[in-house]
C-alpha cells in the first residue's frame, strides 16, 4: 500500500464497538472505571479494530533497525557497528526486547530498513546508512516516503499472518540525536530542551550533540507542518519505518502500541503526516528523555506506565503486552451483575 493511499484510509475510530465495550464494562461486577486505564485500553482498541469482543490474535514487536550517518559527529558513546550486532541478536534471544517478547507471547520482527552492513533479519533496506545530517540531508524525500511504505507494508503483512496488535521498537546507534532534532522541529523547542544524553552522554558529548543538531536544522532548515520532509532533512530510517507502522495500523485497523522517545517521535512524525492516525496509537510509557512528556503531551497521550525505562527497542511497548492481555480476561471472563443478581451500580454526578 502507497502512502497517500493509507492516509485515505484513515478514519475516525468507531464509536458503535467504543459504545458496545463500555456497556460491557458497565456491566460487569466491579465499581464502574474501577480498573482505570485497563479499561481505557480496551475501549480505545475496540475504536480501532471495530470490534468490542477482544479477540485480537497474535501480537508482536516490529524492530526498525537502521544506522545514523551523525554518529561520525561524536554523539554516541558507541560506535555504528553495535546497531547490527544488536540487529541480530533479537533472532536469537539474546536482545532485552526478544527476550520481553518470549516472556509474554509476542513474536518479534526485526527489520533492516538502513543499517550499515547486510545483515540476516528481515531485510527492506532502503539504504546503507543515512547521510550525516551535520554536513548534507540525511535522505531524500523520496527516501523518506519508502521508509513509511515498508512500515505500512509489515502491518500489511502482519494482519495477514493473523497478529492483531503491534508494538514498534528501533535499534540504531545515534537515533536520539535524530529524535531530539525531529522533536525540536515539529514541538517547535529550543534543541536544548527537548536532548538528553542518550546511551550516557558526558556533559560534553551532550554539548556536542546539541550543538550538531543545531547546525543540522539550520543547514537545512526541515518544515515542521510537513513531516516528510522533516524525517528527509533531520530524521532516521528507523523513525521513518516506525511512522509507517503507525500510519498503516491506523489504515488497516490495527492497534499499535509507541514505545519510548524514539518511537514517541515517530508517532509524532506520523500524527503530522495524518493527524487522525493519532487515535489509533497506543502509549506504553514516558520515556526519562526530556523530550518524552513533551511527545506525548503533543499527541495527547496519557502512559500507562511510569517505570523510569529508557533502553527502547521496544521494551516499553512490550511491557505493556500483560496489562492488555490482564484487561481482556477480566473483560471476557467476569460475571456480570446480572449473574450474581445484585443490583448494578448507577453513574453519579
């Protein structure tokens, strides 16, 4: 599916199944909103899949995974050749994220969507590497629309295999640089406010990352209302990939779970692309970034866990998997008032 063809795609979530879940709630033995978000989870889920019984399916993690020509600047504290060991390490178990994933019955799908070398996941590279933004644009506009298309086309892919609720997760040496300036771009901040120290920064390797994405916004001066054209000029493939997914879930009616800052971002990246996409993305957790309130703020999201996480690959967004898979068996397995014959309570004001 084309870019332009899932935004017009995208539609308000439907308020029949939203109306349908609640009264299933309501119904249920338990003072009404008493289990707070776990609810809110499955009434925003039932919106987006049209469907208030819960039976989502399979679930998984996509990993984009893709280099930062930036990091030749000094804003890491690693070296690029870390963001393919990591890559592959998530095929065999010995990733934090795969890890999460066999822990609570996800499959994972790691994508090369631009590392550096060939690698053997999934493979939809776009290219070796994005350019150092310091110095030229990272990709090119055209780039930057097949990077969402190959997100759009693994939750393509993923529906049909059967999954039903996804998780976005990244691996890529130097993508909070990248973050921190797309950020900075779309919320319209000083760099300063919205960049961190990433994987632990010293105070003047943050000065330097600072410093870089400052130069990199003014050499290229990205337009914060056209989110294209801000992931072409200071953005990631990574990011790229991850706003795709988002903007395909949203086509196709698929839950799809933001992970930290970095994932955050490219909520954000497609909430400018298609602000309706917005409804259809679901927050895990605040990132310790500095920009993590700020995203999601942006997107008006409220997380469901506040946990100090930080690593992303998806981790974040893994976690909240059992809260879901928690709020569904209540859902579906719990007595109703009727049953136990005792009076419902009543909405007071």
């Amino acid at each position: 599916m084309k870019l332009e063809e899932a935004i017009a795609q995208i539609k308000p979530l439907d308020s029949d199944a939203i109306a349908e879940c609640q009264r299933r709630w309501d119904s249920i033995a338990h003072p009404l909103h008493s289990l707070g978000k776990l609810e809110d989870l499955l009434l925003q889920i039932a919106g987006v899949t049209k469907d208030a019984t819960m039976h989502l399916g399979k679930k998984a993690l996509v990993v984009m995974c893709a280099d930062n020509g930036v990091v030749e600047e000094g804003v890491t504290q690693t070296g690029q050749e870390v963001t393919a060991i990591v890559a592959e390490n998530f095929l065999q178990t010995r990733a934090t994220a795969s890890i999460m994933c066999k822990q609570t019955g996800a499959d994972i799908y790691p994508v090369d969507i631009g590392i550096a070398r060939d690698t053997c996941i999934i493979n939809h590279k776009i290219m070796y590497g994005t350019k150092n933004m310091a110095k030229e644009q990272p990709m090119t506009r055209e780039q930057a629309v097949e990077a969402l298309e190959v997100g759009i086309h693994m939750v393509e892919e993923l529906k049909e295999k059967g999954y039903g609720i996804l998780a976005t997760g990244e691996m890529g040496i130097g993508n909070t640089t990248t973050s921190s300036a797309i950020a900075a771009v779309i919320l319209d901040k000083d760099v300063e406010e919205v960049t961190g120290r990433g994987a632990g920064l010293s105070s003047a390797g943050l000065n330097r990352k600072i410093e870089v994405i400052k130069q990199a916004i003014a050499l290229h001066k990205p337009d914060k209302n056209d989110g294209v054209d801000v992931l072409a000029k200071v953005g990631g493939l990574d990011i790229a990939g991850m706003a795709g997914v988002f903007l395909g879930g949203a086509a196709l009616g698929i839950p799809v779970i933001m992970d930290g800052i970095i994932s955050s971002v490219a909520a954000l990246v497609a909430a400018t692309i298609c602000p309706q996409a917005k409804d259809y993305m679901i927050s895990s957790h605040v990132s310790k970034e500095p920009a993590g309130h700020m995203v999601l703020d942006a997107l008006g999201k409220d997380p469901c866990l506040h946990a100090d996480m930080c690593l992303g690959e998806g981790t974040g967004a893994v976690a909240l998997f059992p809260m879901i898979d928690l709020a569904c068996a209540v859902y579906q397995g719990m007595s109703t008032f009727d049953d136990n014959n005792i009076e419902e309570y009543e909405e007071l004001v």
